[in-house]
C-alpha cells in the first residue's frame, strides 16, 4: 500500500497512505480531483490574478491582494517554515506534488468556459490560499467604519453601531462534557458560520496512516485538517475568538528623487519600498498599480497622492464576492515581482512635515511581522492523542484568532484562545491610526485566554468570552445564550439531539422592534391588523411562517427609513476607498446590524423612532409580503462564475432562521431578505464512539458539476439533518 482513496456513499474521500507524507500527497491529488476549479480560483485569488479570466469584477480584490503583498508573505513564510519546521515545510511540499500530479488532467467545465489552464502550484501557494482566505476574517476594515462614525456621529456611535449590538454573525460552538451525556464521554458540536460558496469552503475528509487517523473539515488547498477533527481518542473544534490582531495606519508619503518616503513617528522621512505590478482584466485593459511597504507594512489604499492614488491607469475597481468579517478570499498572479524583499533602513535628514497632506493607509499583520503563519501547528493537531497534545499543538496557532475546544476520551477538556494578538495602544484597535506619531508601535504579543466549563457546558458563539479582553467588537449573545439555555433543558445528551439545537430558530433580538410596536397607537385598521398578527408570532423565523415574514419586511422598512434619515447623511458617501473594502462601510446594512441597539439606546440624534416604526408598519401594511419567510429568506451562495445554464434547477432553496438565531442564515435587512452567509459545515463529533458521530455540508463533497455528489447533501443540510460518519473500511468504495 502507498496511496488509497476510499469513498462512502455520499462521495466523501477516505484516505489511507503508510506515512504522513505520502497522505499529504493523496489529499493534495484527491482535492485537485474534487475541487480543481475551486483550487485554481484561490491559488489566483492568493496571487491577485483572477481578473484575468474573471473579469472586471475581480479586479478590486486582485489589486488589494497585490497591494497587501499575499504572495510574498507566503512565499516569506515558508521560507521561514523551512528554517524552523522543515517536516512541515516537506509536509506541505507532499500536499503540493499530490495537487500537480492530478490538476492536469482535471476537466472542470469552467476552465472551458474561461479559457483557463490549470496552473503549477507552488510550495507556498497552500499558505498564499490560506492568507487569502483570511486576510478579511477579522474586519480590519470595520475600522474605517468606526473612524467614519466617529468623525460624523461622536465617539458615542462606536458603541450603538458596534456588533454585539447586534452585528454580523459568527459561528457557533459547545461542547458538553460527559456528566452531561447518556454514554459519560463528551460531545462536540457547532457549525462555522461563513459565504456558502459552491463549491463549499470546507471538504469532509478522512486521513490515515500508521501514525494517526483523522476525520475532519478540510480548508480546500490547505494540507492537513486545521479547524474541526476527530482523532479518535481526541477531538477538537473552533469558533472564530473576534480578536483584533490587525492594525490601519494613516501615512503620510511623498515623492523623491529616489522614490516615496513615510513620515515615522521619530518626526524624520523614511525610504519605502516600491515597485508597480500590471494586473491583466479580461476583456479589458490592463492596469497598472503602485504597490509601496513602510515600515508599518504594505500600503493597501492610497498613495504619496492620498487616497485616490494607488492605480496608475486603467478601471474603476469593484467586487462582487462578499466580503465582510467571517469571509473567504482572494487571487493569483502574474507580476512584475519585487526583487528588494526588505525595507531600505535609511533614514532621510529631511523631517518636515507637509502642512495638510493627503494620507494613505498601510496594514500591518501578524504573519507579515513574524513570517509565520502557524502552519506548525497542522502536523501536531493530527498526531494529537489527548487535549494536552490539542493544546501545545495550537500554541503554534498565528490566525485567524480563535476558541478552541476539545476533548479526549479519558475525560480531558480545553477550553482556550489560539493565535497571536499584538500589545499596542488601545486606539490601534478601534480607528485608523497616524504612522507618524510615537505611541502606536506593536509592544510583544498578548497571552492567550483560557476558559472552563460551567455545569458541565462550554458554549461560544462569537460573544464575549474568553477572548473579551483581545477584541473590540463581538457577536450578540442571542445565540450564546440560546445555546445554553437549550443545554439547559436536559440532563443527558447524545449525538442525535444536537440537530434540533443546530436548526433553533428563536429570534431573541426582534424584541426591542416588537416592544415600539407594541406601544403605538393611532394607526390605520390595516396598519394596526398587522401589528397584532405580529405581536402575537412566536418569534421564530421559520421557512413556513407568514408572521416572520411580516415581521421581516416590517424590520427591512425601519431600516431604510433610519438608512434615509438626515441625522445619517454624512455617512452615506464614503471616503475614496478600494471598493473591496466598501462593505464594512454601507450605512444600510451597519443599520440593519445595528438595529437593536439603535432601537434600544436612551436617544438617537433626535430621531423619532416610533415616529420611523410607525411609518415602516403603514408601508407594510399598504403592500404586505404575500408568502412566507422561506419564500423570500432564500440561499444564494456565492459562484466564481454564474450558473450557465438558465434553464438548470434553481440552486436557491427556503431557509428557515436568521443572523441571530442559533440557525443562523444571515440577509441584510433592508437590502434583501437572501442568505448568502450560513452554516458552512454542521459537525458532532462523539468521543465515546467516533462512528456515531455526524457532519454535513451546504452542497456536497464534489465541486465538479454533474458529479452525483456536488450537491447530494443540500437537500439533508436545509433540513438540519446530518451524515452519518463512517469508519470502517470494509463500508467504503475504494477508488482507482
């Protein structure tokens, strides 16, 4: 035996090699047959090439990806990888032999309808994909927002727009101990809230060999199985920690006769680098960009010029892949690369500053800093055997900054935050802040919290939590709470119950609109029937239920009319940012997010909102929704390409829930009731008998179109149900 590729009945591959390296092979080839279409739009994503068969629309995020310089920092750690860790480093080489020894020969339907030829993958194209996936995971470009709302609305707005209050949704984890189970072994559940994209961003998969065998959710083009694994003897899963471990700088630069200089905070001018790349845009021109690092890191809006500086020539920039803080990434390219990999020291005598210069903005990021991107950590989270193995594996962890949980079968639990966070002022964390002042450089790096359990239960739900003291801006506790509350109901759990908390539609956070609903009076028969039809629902938001529907485009008006008022105008226009970072600056869905506690505050820049409940329940009322929830509450997953087929059988599917219920399927309120956010995997893992363990996924394990198995578990997944787990070989399918 060498290589062996098993599936089960739902397409899900089984691997089996007889040493770690050789396994890392068999996924990179087994990944490159499922997802080869899949592969090649990260590894272009990664490089900021993808406007070359995507078109115009990719070219937004191909220029930020060039800009914030994703290739290189890959291609800096893994160099560095090689250095400290070179098993790992020859690891990742084995998972790239395995992708280039199948892509070739691969026949996606895409590449013919893009002219596209599988590419060569590198030996750090696995950490490009990774940077790109996760370079907007933590919202840095929240930041502008707050910076905005701050300079409009007062210092108090962060607070009434921050999102625990509510905003954007994350993910859902607990973990239940085995006091708390029928068998007396813990339990393992949750489901990471992402984009649902087809294909998915996650691949079931199992890996054997001498030395371990894991099942788990793979990150497509990434070796290994970072975030959710079941060992066998351990088990271990992951919610995003909403930490702040990315820092905006404003720069002020300038021109020189040898090329731009920063301003640093020492009050002198400092050589930068700088060099242009050419991004390629079918069917259009090619445009040429001016990618410039300080000594804070690379440049990602603006130039010596200000913000509208950056693109040399060519087209306005947009994107139409969402991006907001729970979200995938980016490209690949064909460049004219930087050979000068180091800032130039020098320091130029010349110290003044310009009387009101135009300012650009640099990021500075961890993995950029320390050339390492926690790739460390993946071999030992797959020869880990108990928690304490679990734990010292994630001390290698960079991002994204997470909670862990695990447990083993000798009773052992985590509970910890995993990732590298900076000490630095408190204002790095909340706005934009001036490169040239003293008082904003990174000081070390944070300890990581640690956490328990209480009566027997962990839960986290991207709330306040262990990670409090490492964020700014967390989740509303609704789901938490929710989970808890569930927990709460039994004593005893298994495997098979975990569904029915997967799929909670309960909508704690409509009660600040249902209260101003229920105090008006004075409103017009039809206007007032609506009300109590909607008073009276039992706050889920169920696919079925015509009351969440009222209560939805009820909600949807109080947005647009707050949207519309003039109290908000000056945030309607934004600064001249890329348009790639815009989403974290739309007023409408910063609203939408908001709007429990804009309801809820003591007062609203003299907005009268019964007055904007009033008229919202009018507008309703003269042209109520005809349907139910699910008939507008719908599942759009984001494509690379749109569907080419129009006559082919709508993907789009009813879903019941909402952004803050644990089944949280996320619209934007105001804007559409569609879902393109939700779970992007659903998992209970079982420690007493890992074959009773479940999973499931959106679509389905394939990526190709056609394959029975590109979409076989959508049907199970809308349901709430899940995959049964198979471990024994002899009920499997072994594959040439």
């Amino acid at each position: 035996m060498s290589i062996e590729i098993f599936r089960d009945a739902w397409g899900i591959p089984h691997l089996r090699a007889d040493s770690a390296r050789e396994l890392a092979r068999a996924q990179g080839r087994v990944t490159a047959r499922d997802r080869a279409w899949q592969l090649e739009v990260e590894r272009h994503r990664a490089l900021g090439t993808s406007a070359a068969f995507l078109g115009a629309g990719a070219l937004s995020w191909d220029t930020l990806a060039r800009r914030a310089r994703l290739d290189d920092t890959a291609r800096r750690c893994f160099a560095a990888l090689e250095r400290r860790d070179p098993e790992t480093a020859d690891w990742v080489r084995a998972y790239v032999d395995g992708v280039n020894e199948e892509l070739p020969g691969t026949e996606a339907p895409e590449f013919a309808r893009t002219g596209l030829a599988p590419g060569r993958w590198e030996p750090w194209t696995p950490l490009g994909v990774w940077l790109g996936t996760h370079i907007l995971f933590a919202g840095f470009p929240a930041k502008l927002w707050r910076d905005e709302a701050i300079r409009h609305l007062g210092p108090d707005a962060v607070g009434l727009f921050a999102t625990d209050g509510p905003g954007t949704a994350g993910s859902n984890g607990w973990l239940v101990a085995g006091a708390r189970t029928g068998s007396g072994h813990a339990i393992l559940a949750g489901d990471p809230h992402r984009y649902i994209e087809d294909p998915g961003v996650y691949q079931q998969i199992r890996l054997s060999c001498p030395e371990f065998d894991v099942l788990g959710l793979a990150v497509p083009g990434v070796p290994g199985i970072a975030h959710f694994g079941h060992a066998g003897t351990v088990a271990w899963s992951i919610t995003n920690a909403m930490a702040d471990y990315q820092d905006l700088y404003r720069e002020r630069l300038r021109r020189t006769g040898a090329g731009i200089e920063a301003l640093g905070p020492d009050g002198h001018w400092h050589r930068a680098s700088r060099h242009t790349e050419t991004v390629e845009v079918a069917g259009e021109a090619p445009v040429e960009i001016e990618v410039i690092e300080t000594d804070r890191g690379p440049v990602i809006a603006g130039g010596p010029e200000g913000l509208d500086g950056g693109v040399v020539e060519g087209l306005p920039v947009f994107s139409d892949r969402p991006v907001p803080s729970d979200s995938p990434v980016l490209s690949d390219s064909s460049v004219r690369s930087d050979q000068s990999v180091f800032l130039d020291p020098s320091v130029s005598s010349d110290p003044r500053p310009l009387p009101d210069p135009p300012v650009a903005l640099s990021l500075r990021h961890p993995p950029r800093v320390t050339e390492d991107l926690g790739f460390s950590a993946l071999l030992p989270l797959l020869r880990a055997r108990r928690t304490a193995d679990v734990d010292r594996a994630f001390d290698h962890w960079v991002e994204p900054v997470n909670v862990v949980q695990a447990a083993d079968t000798e009773g052992g639990l985590l509970h910890r935050v995993a990732g590298r966070v900076p000490v630095r002022a408190a204002a790095n964390r909340l706005r934009p802040v001036p490169a040239w002042e003293p008082g904003h450089a990174w000081q070390g790096w944070h300890e990581t919290p640690r956490a328990g359990l209480t009566d027997g239960v962990a839960v986290m739900a991207n709330q306040r939590g262990p990670a409090a003291p490492l964020g700014v801006e967390f989740a509303p506790p609704h789901r938490a709470h929710r989970i808890t509350a569930l927990l709460a109901e039994k004593d005893r759990w298994s495997p098979s119950d975990m569904p029915a908390i997967h799929t909670d539609t309960h909508l704690a956070s409509a009660q600040p609109l249902l209260n101003r609903m229920e105090r008006l009076d004075g409103l017009s028969r039809e206007a007032e029937t609506l009300r109590e039809t909607i008073l009276r629902w039992d706050r889920r938001m169920a696919a079925d239920s015509r009351e969440a529907a009222l209560y939805a485009a009820v909600r949807s008006a109080v947005v647009r009319r707050l949207a519309a008022h003039p109290a908000f105008a000056a945030l309607t226009a934004p600064p001249a940012y890329p348009d790639v970072l815009l989403p974290w600056l739309g007023l409408l869905p910063r609203i939408a997010f908001a709007l429990e506690h804009l309801l809820s505050a003591e007062e609203l820049y003299g907005i009268d909102r019964d007055g904007v409940v009033r008229g919202a329940l009018e507008d309703v009322a003269a042209e109520p929704p005809r349907g139910t929830w699910g008939d507008t509450h719908r599942l759009a997953p984001w494509r690379a390409l749109p569907e080419p087929d129009p006559e082919a059988p709508a993907l789009s599917a009813a879903l019941s829930g909402d952004h803050d219920c644990v089944l949280c399927t996320s619209a934007v309120p105001g804007l559409t009731d569609l879902a393109a956010r939700g779970p992007a995997a659903r998992y209970v893992w079982d420690l007493a008998r890992r074959e009773d363990s479940l999973w499931v996924v959106p679509l389905g394990a394939s990526g190709l179109p056609g394959s029975p198995h590109h979409r076989d578990q959508l049907p199970l997944w809308i349901k709430g149900d899940l995959v049964p787990v198979v471990i024994d070989w002899q009920h499997l399918t072994k594959e040439d």
